[in-house]
C-alpha cells in the first residue's frame, strides 16, 4: 500500500551514462492506514539513503532513452519496511533530453528490498524526477 513521503533525489551518473550514485533524503515520514488496527500506521521515519546501480540501455533514441538499473543501497535507518540497512536496488527509468539547453530530465522508478533475507522485508518503491545540469549529453 501506498505510504506516502517526499524523496529528494541527487544523482550522478558516469563512464556514458552506464553508473549511477546516488544521495537520496527521505524527508518525511511514511505511514498508511492499517483497516485491522483502525489507525495510521507509521512504517518509517525520515532518514538518508545512498545506493551505486549499473544501468543497461533497453532502447537509445537521439531524444530519449529507456533504462534499467541494478545495484545496492544503503539507509541511515532499518523500519517497517525493511529491517536491513543494506539493500538491493533496482531502477527502470527514462531520460528525455533538453534540446534548448543540453541538458536532461529522468523519470525513475526505484525499489529497494532485501529480497526476504531478513524479515520484515516490504521493501520500498518510490518515483524520482532528476534534472541533468551537464550540458552536451544528450539520452
């Protein structure tokens, strides 16, 4: 179910677009609301996460590109949703390039989860928009 929250991604990619890193705040809290308890629910607290993915192109126009991403995260807490603070993440994506300026705009959708190593593991998904400020590359 969905719990809501403000994720403020930064990311940099590098060597073509082929390596992301990223610093993601989680800055507010997430809930939802439980129907058995009759009350909301908080699942996890504001905190602070890195990952590094390796992306792979699924198709490469001179506009756009879709992508997709696999690597490891890390959070500054363990909660609800997922009791570890070492993760898998995962990314499928789309970069969209900027004619006027060079630049580029992402659209991505992250999941991170311990895949069931230790319990609980809801995992987490989340949306990012990320504006590219590099000039000159384009999808």
């Amino acid at each position: 179910s969905s719990t809501g929250g403000v994720v403020i991604p930064v990311t940099l990619t590098t060597e073509g677009e082929r390596y992301e890193f990223g610093v993601f705040r989680m800055s507010t809290q997430q809930s939802f609301y439980d129907d058995r308890e009759r009350a909301q629910r908080v699942t996890a607290r504001p905190y602070w996460g890195v990952s590094a993915s390796r992306r792979w192109s699924v198709i490469r126009r001179p506009s756009w590109r879709l992508y997709y991403g696999f690597g490891i995260s890390y959070k500054t807490e363990s909660d609800d949703l997922s009791v570890t603070h070492w993760n898998f993440a995962s990314q499928l994506g789309a970069r969209i390039a900027l004619r006027q300026s060079g630049s580029s705009v992402d659209v991505t959708v992250r999941h991170w989860s311990n895949a069931g190593i230790r319990l609980p593991n809801r995992g987490q998904d989340f949306f990012t928009v990320s504006y590219s400020f590099s000039p000159g590359h384009g999808p």
